[in-house]
C-alpha cells in the first residue's frame, strides 16, 4: 500500500458524491475545533492547562478536539473564555 498525504487521500475520497456531501455537513463542527485548536496553541496552553481553566478533565478537551465529542454551547463558551476570547456563532441562509 502506498502512502498518501491527507490532500490526496481527500481528494480521492471526494470522487464519491456520498462522502463529499457528508463531509461538506460536518465542516462548520471541523472549522470550529480547528479554530480552538488553534486558539490554544496560540495561546501557548497544554489540553491540561486548558481543561484546569475550564473546570473539566484533559481527556474531555481530547474528545472535544479529536471531534468524538459534542459539546453544549455552555462548553464552548468556557473555552473561549478560558482563552480570554470570544464565541460567536453566526447564521446565514443556505443557498
């Protein structure tokens, strides 16, 4: 078996109609944990730290951030205010 980078295994993935479509549903959940991946890091926190600031265990950031997690929207404020940021959540009409 040969070795793939993730945008070529994506890209072959997308050839099916049925995965491009799921993916395409998920991705708001993905942009957000990458987000506040990346707000961490940023902020130069351990999952740990961050889970110390927010009152929870580390391993509930893990299954946050590897996305096996559904967080309420409570959640996802302490993170941000964890982070000394905001959350804003914004709606727009499907074309």
């Amino acid at each position: 078996m040969k070795m793939q980078t993730y945008k070529q295994l994506k890209t072959e993935l997308f050839k099916d109609e049925e995965i491009k479509k799921a993916y395409k549903e998920l991705e708001p959940e993905f942009l957000l944990v990458k987000r506040i991946i990346k707000k961490r890091i940023e902020k130069g926190l351990t999952q740990k730290e961050l889970a110390q600031k927010v009152g929870t265990k580390q391993s509930a950031i893990s299954r946050f951030e590897s996305g096996s997690y559904n967080p309420s929207f409570s959640f996802l404020k302490k993170l941000a205010n964890a982070m000394d940021s905001e959350l804003k959540i914004s709606l727009t009409e499907q074309r």
